[in-house]
C-alpha cells in the first residue's frame, strides 16, 4: 500500500522551436478525500467566465485518473484558442496523465484516491500562427504533464539543491530587466 500523498505542488517547462510550442504547467495534486479533493470540487462548481475549468479527458467523454482538472493561465475569448485548448492540449495532458501512472510515477493504485489540479499554460500568440503545428504542441504538452508529475511527486527540487543552487539561478524576466533589455 502506497503511503498518504496529502498536497504536493509542482512545475515544470518544456518548450519547442516556436514561441507558442511552450508549456509551463503547475499543480497541486493530492488526496481526493483531503484539501486537494476540496479544492477540486469547488473549482468545478465555480466556473468563472474566460476560465472554464475542465477535465482532462481522452475524448469527450473518457476522463482520466486521477481525475485532473484542467485551470487556464489565459482568459479564454477567442473560439478558435479554446478548441485549441480543449482539444490538442487537453487530450495531451490526459495522456500525459496516464504515462505518469503507466511510468510508476503515480502509483496505479492511487489513481482513484488522487486528484490533481493543473494550471495549464497556452499562448495567446497561437492565436496569429496561420498553421498551428499540433503533433508538436501534443507532445510538448503531454511531456510537461510527466515532468511536472514528477517535480510533485519527488519533491523536486529539493530543498537542499535550491540552497546549494540559489545564487546561480536567474529568473528569465528578471535577469532581461537587469541587462536593460525589457
């Protein structure tokens, strides 16, 4: 029996060739029947207009376990973004989903005791490419979705690797802004 995962969070990125081929999802995943689950059921139950949460799913109606509820960084206005979002991107994180169980980074018999809660990233600049590269934003997608699985779930990076590594990690924007370049 896989011990009690209470709350853990996690990030991740992974980008491509284009500026729209980036993911850079963030979760909190948990137990069901704790403060994730809690969380879970109340952002369903409050959608919020431009931010519609939604579950990964395979299809349109095949939901993965965990259960994963998907939470948009991006107001949602434009139809063609949403079918982007909720069509390659979702189906990427709910395969991403099951890879992370099929891998043994959630264990299978946790699946239905979890949930995770998955800030998903898409750019709005895709909303301008005349020929949107979709293998490409599924697999990038679906690769975050393992990688930031894994950040949670193995506590990375721990904290004895941030102190060690504090002083030689330079946020992207902020390092810009030092060298006079936004």
């Amino acid at each position: 029996m896989s011990l009690r995962i209470g709350l853990r969070t996690g990030e991740a990125l992974v980008e491509g060739e284009q500026a729209y081929l980036c993911a850079e999802p963030e979760i909190v995943i948990g137990e069901l029947d704790g403060p994730v689950g809690i969380a879970l059921a109340q952002l369903v139950g409050d959608q919020v207009k431009g931010h519609t949460r939604v579950f990964a799913l395979l299809n349109s109606d095949v939901q993965v376990k965990p259960a994963t509820l998907m939470v948009s960084k991006v107001t949602v206005k434009e139809a063609r973004y949403t079918n982007i979002l909720m069509g390659t991107v979702q189906a990427a994180i709910a395969h991403g989903v099951l890879d992370a169980v099929r891998q043994g980074i959630i264990p299978k018999e946790k699946a239905h005791e979890l949930g995770i809660i998955y800030s998903v990233w898409l750019d709005p600049v895709i909303l301008s490419v005349e020929k949107v590269d979709h293998v490409t934003l599924f697999s990038i997608h679906r690769e975050a979705t393992v990688k930031v699985i894994r950040k949670a779930l193995n506590h990375e990076p721990t904290i004895d690797w941030l102190l060690e590594n504090q002083d030689q990690v330079q946020h992207y924007f902020h390092q810009l802004g030092v060298e006079g370049q936004l």
